[in-house]
C-alpha cells in the first residue's frame, strides 16, 4: 500500500490510500491548500494507524481491566 497526492482541480489537495493493484482503499476526507499539508495529513495518518496497530497486537499485559 501506498499514498498519493491528488490535486482537486480547485487548487486544493487531498490524500489517497492506494494498494498494490492501484485501488483506492481510503481517501481523506478533506482537502488542504497545499500538496505539502496533504502528503503531511498523510503522513500523520500513516502514524496513527502504525500505533493503533502495536497498541493492539502488542499493548501492556492486563492494560484494559
């Protein structure tokens, strides 16, 4: 899976999660006014996801009672 940025047309920009065969999986939800916030918005999305990830596979013994 991989990003891409993609412009509106509007001079705005938004993000899109692409897989291996090129289809969208997910798609921001808003634009942004540049390409550099959009790949930045990504970017957090990506790390926010990564964490999700280890907090469920890989949280602290007993951390949910």
């Amino acid at each position: 899976m991989h990003f891409e940025i993609r412009s509106t047309g509007r001079h705005l920009w938004t993000w899109a999660l692409l897989d291996a065969a090129q289809i969208t999986v997910l798609e921001s939800d808003r634009t942004f006014p540049s390409e550099t916030q959009a790949s930045a918005a990504a970017l957090a999305f990506a790390k926010l996801v990564t964490r999700a990830g280890r907090t469920l596979t890989g949280g602290p013994a007993g951390g949910l009672f």
